[in-house]
C-alpha cells in the first residue's frame, strides 16, 4: 500500500490469451470477474511477459484513512 492506494495483483501462467471484459448471461455461473474489477477499482490493468510466458491483472483501490475518534 502506497499513499492510500491498495495495489492488487493476479497473475496467470497457463493462458494463451489476455484477459478480456465480456458480456454474460445473467443465470452464468463464472465470467463476472473483471466486471467486479472495474466495478470496484479505480485504476485496474493488464500487463504481459513473454519470458516466462505470463499475464497480470492489477487493480488499485483508493482507500479513505479511518476518521480519529473523539
């Protein structure tokens, strides 16, 4: 965590593909994902590397320091 920002960070070593946002049906049961991601996270991501073969979604959440008790 730097300066309020919460990073996380998913990595992923056995697809071929980049991940993708995609229209779901709404009885599915799995592919809501990077929905979420961007539902939640102010800033999110992906990032690849070639050696090792790899993808990274990242998502930065800003976060509110808690208010002092009085």
């Amino acid at each position: 965590m730097v300066d309020h920002t919460l990073r996380i960070e998913v990595t992923d070593t056995r697809s071929d593909r980049l991940p993708r946002r995609q229209q779901i049906a709404p009885t599915a049961e799995s592919g809501r994902g990077l929905l979420l991601v961007d539902a939640f996270a102010d800033r999110w991501g992906v990032s690849e590397d070639r050696f090792p073969r790899r993808r990274t979604v990242w998502a930065e959440l800003r976060l509110t320091p808690p208010e002092p008790e009085n």
